[in-house]
C-alpha cells in the first residue's frame, strides 16, 4: 500500500505487476510479464521530499523486484480531472440551458 494508503501495487506469480486503488480495487496500471518470472517484491516510493523528486509529476512510483534479479519502476501518470468550479459553471449552465429551451418549446405556459 502507498503511503497514502491510495494505491496498492500487486505482483503476480507470471512476473506482472498492476496499480489499484485501495478503497475500490480499480486496475490503473498494468505491465503483463514485466519480469521473466515470479515478483519477490513490490514498494511505493515515499511521498517525501526525496521521493517527489523521483514522481517527476506522476501520481505514484512503484518499483518491483523478482527472482531474475532485476528491479524495476513503475510510473502511474497523474489523472486528469477538472476542476470543482469547472464543473459547477457547467451544472448552472445546463440548468439555463434546460429552462431556456422548456420556454421556447411552451411559450404559453407560465
């Protein structure tokens, strides 16, 4: 699990390694067969001040380690959302919207 506690990273027996959100087990992230053969080990990168270095602007850092010796990491790219206000100015404009149309297809009604 991340520091967080957002994300939890899995590693599989076939050497893939996945992202999910913790709280609804939602796949963000996958890589079929990232290792040769079992992963050992996931762990997050720290959300510290060294750690955010390593993110570069990704979400989350997940290095994994397997039986062919190998380590490797993994970046989840940040999401994409808009913004709370963004979304508001769009309720209000489609209720407009919505009232604007009702009285140009009633014109009699009131």
């Amino acid at each position: 699990c991340s520091d967080s506690g957002t994300f939890l990273g899995l590693g599989t027996v076939t050497g893939s390694v996945a992202i999910h959100i913790a709280f609804s087990l939602q796949r963000l992230y996958y890589v079929k067969e990232a290792h040769g053969i079992v992963v050992t080990d996931v762990a997050f990168v720290p959300e510290s001040r060294g750690g955010r270095e390593l993110l570069a602007g990704n979400e989350a850092a997940l290095l994994s380690v397997a039986v062919d010796s190998r380590c490797k990491l993994h970046l989840l790219p940040s999401r994409r959302s808009l913004p709370v206000w963004l979304l508001l100015l769009l309720c209000a404009g489609l209720i407009v919207a919505t009232i604007l149309l009702l009285q140009l297809a009633f014109p009699g009604f009131r």
